[in-house]
C-alpha cells in the first residue's frame, strides 16, 4: 500500500540516514518503524504476549521471585 504522510524535517534525516547505513529502502525503515510502534502501543497484543511468556514459563514457587515480580509490577506505568 502506498501513502503519502508528513514528517518533521529531522526525523526525516535520522531515517535516511538510518536507512543508508543498514542498505534498507526508506519503505523498510518505516514499515518496520510503524510495525514496532504498533507492536508496543497495542494493548491486546502486548497483553496476549505477556500472556503467552507467562504460560510459556509456568508456575514458579520460589516466594522470592513472585515477591520481587509484585514489586517491579507495582512500580511500573501501564
């Protein structure tokens, strides 16, 4: 699919420059710019990725890990 959007003048710059030294085509570097802004800002999948290395881990007993898992999920912003 082709789009036409704006963008300021420096980010513009960085992408192209970013794109050149990985010999990418700028399509590439902004598909995959928009794939992981997506990836990160889209409340179900994060959710069902949480949720899958959660089932992929199992159940843990160690009291120490599930206490310091508290802690840092407390602190975090969701």
């Amino acid at each position: 699919m082709k789009t036409a959007v704006s963008i300021p003048d420096d980010i513009f710059e960085r992408a192209e420059r970013l794109a050149s030294q990985g010999r990418r085509s700028r399509s590439e570097v902004y598909a995959a710019a928009l794939g992981e802004y997506l990836a990160r800002h889209a409340r179900d999948e994060v959710t069902d990725a949480m949720n899958r290395v959660c089932g992929d881990a199992g159940e843990n007993d160690d009291a120490f890990l599930a206490a310091a898992g508290r802690r840092v999920l407390a602190d975090t912003e969701w």
